[in-house]
C-alpha cells in the first residue's frame, strides 16, 4: 500500500471559500477530517496521475488534507470494494476506471460488489482508444482493414496488454460489429509489449490509447485507421472516427469517476459535487489533462453517470461473455 499525503495551504481560508462562512468556525460541517481518496491502481499510472491531481485540488479547496491510498489488484476491485463497504460518511472516496465500474467485475465469477448500485458516481474524464496498425499493413482506413480481414481469415493477429483488458474487449468489439472477423488475439504481459508487438510487425493491429501512442504515429512507425468515440480527436483531427469509418457501434474508451459510497448522506454528495465541478473547471487541469489524452468532465451530474454506466455494464456483458475472459 502506496500512501501519500497532500496537504492543504490556505486551509481555513479555502474551507471558507467552499462550504461558506460558518464552515471556518462549526466542526462538525463536512469536511471536518482527512479525506481518503482511494486509486484501485498502482502509483504512477495514468489513473493515479488524475487521481493526485484531483487530490491536490480538492484538498485545497476543503481546507482538509486528502490521503491517497493505492489499493491495487485484482483489475481495481479491491480497492473499488473496500469503498463500496465503507462507511458513508464522504470520508472514503474512489477515484476510479471503467475497469472498477464496468469490465472487472463483469470478468470476475460473482461480482463483489455492484458497480452502479453500491456508489455514487461523477465521471470526471474520458479516454478514447484509437485503432492502430503497423505501417507495412496495406491498409490506410478502416474499412480496407474489415476488407482485409474478411478476404484473409485468421491470417492477420491483434495485440492486448492482457486477456479481459480495454484493448482485447475492443478488439473483440471490432471483429464482432464489422461482421465477426476471424483474427487471432496475441494477449501480452501489459501495454507496453502489446505496442511493440505492433510496432515491429510482430502483430498486425491494435487498439491503445492516444497517450501512449501518439509519438509513434507523429513519427510514422504506426499507422491511425480510426478513434473509438463519437467526436475526432483535437490531438489527431485528421483522423476520422469509426462512425465516420461506417462502423458506429465501435465506441471504445476508458471513463474515469470519482465515487462515494451508497447511502452517503445528500449534503455531502452535493458539497462533493460543487467541489468536483470546481476543480474540473481550472484551466491548468483541463490542460494538463488534454496533454495525457484525457478529456476532462466538468458537469458532476451523479444520474448522469450512473446511466452511462449502466448502459455500459449491458453493452459489454455479452461481449465478455463471449470471448470467455475471466479474472480470478
């Protein structure tokens, strides 16, 4: 367990600013304590990256210090099920993946715990995944890639960071919406090796993220067909979506929330949620979280976002079934 703590500057003054003038001197208005924002991940990734960020900000704004507590494992439900059990007091918060609310537990023999129904939402940003191929491929578009693969049966292989992960389910995504394509998915030991798998021929095609493989399509050793979203990306707008490619089903991208535990009382959902839109509202954040490829949510609507993940646990259960992935 990985422990760090932010510490506030200016706290009486920025609690003032935040829960108004009778929160500088009445204790028991929230937040009266440390906060334990819990990242199911381990440091340094991409989620624990926006996780602190958020952290720094939200500390500074309550006047209290928040504690962020890696809780790694298991694809992030450890730490998502340790706070869904806490109490619900707003003084456990989750800063999670659509690995914690949508694909780990539908991975797992019998969910821990319910993803929509045991927290309270707010997404807070967005990552679409990108369809990738290496540059000798002979294809520049997508839909040269479904004909491809159509006329070349299990001829053409696909990498993942792992069985049961973003890119493999994405992957499988494709293959089924574009006519259920026959080609072989080559699972890796992380991201890492599954990219340079495509970039040295080794595979053929893969999904990722922008973060991680912008710099290789900037510099020509991979090949964008298509981004998994609805809109194109600022990073790449020459690149065309996959509904523009004529498959619009073809939505892939990771959603990060920040999340409270169920039964949390209706205060302190609000003063979360007028925090939370405050915090993604500064500029430098939006910024900074542009440059990782994550496009930042500002609303905090918790109905929002419990629909769109529910709608998301229904749109990927059949296609996790179907590939038989499971994580024990």
């Amino acid at each position: 367990m990985n422990r760090r703590r932010l510490l506030v500057a200016g706290g009486a003054l920025a609690a003032g600013a935040f829960l108004g003038p009778a929160a500088t001197v009445a204790q028991d208005k929230y937040p009266a304590k440390p906060i334990r924002l819990v990242v199911p991940f381990p440091p340094g990734g991409p989620t624990d990256v926006f996780g602190r960020r958020y952290g720094e900000r939200l500390s500074a704004l309550v006047g209290q210090p928040v504690v962020i507590e890696n809780k790694a494992g298991a694809g992030g439900t450890i730490g998502a099920d340790l706070v869904a059990k806490s109490k619900p007091d707003g003084y456990t918060m989750l800063f999670g993946s659509s690995s914690t609310q949508v694909t780990s537990p539908l991975l797992m023999p019998t969910m821990p715990y319910h993803p929509v129904k045991d927290f309270v939402l707010f997404i807070v940003g967005r990552v679409p995944m990108v369809i990738a191929a290496n540059p000798n491929l002979p294809v520049k578009t997508l839909p040269e890639l479904v004909a491809l693969l159509k006329a070349n049966p299990d001829k053409y292989r696909y990498s993942s960071s792992g069985m049961g992960s973003i890119n493999h389910l994405g992957g499988e995504l494709f293959k089924m919406k574009a006519g259920n394509l026959s080609a072989l998915h080559v699972p890796y030991k992380g991201n890492s090796p599954a990219l340079q798998a495509c970039l040295s021929g080794e595979v053929d095609f893969m999904l990722d993220t922008f973060g991680t493989s912008f710099s290789h399509y900037k510099s020509g050793k991979l090949r964008y067909l298509a981004i998994c979203d609805e809109k194109r990306s600022a990073l790449a707008p020459e690149v065309p979506t996959t509904g523009e490619s004529g498959l619009p089903e073809v939505q892939v991208l990771t959603v990060n929330p920040v999340a409270l535990p169920a039964g949390t009382p209706a205060d302190i959902v609000t003063a979360v949620a007028e925090a939370t839109r405050r915090i993604m509202a500064d500029e430098k954040l939006q910024s900074d979280l542009r440059s990782m490829s994550i496009d930042p949510v500002g609303d905090a609507d918790p109905v929002k976002s419990a629909a769109y993940f529910t709608r998301e646990i229904e749109r990927w259960e059949p296609i996790i079934k179907a590939t038989g992935a499971r994580l024990e």
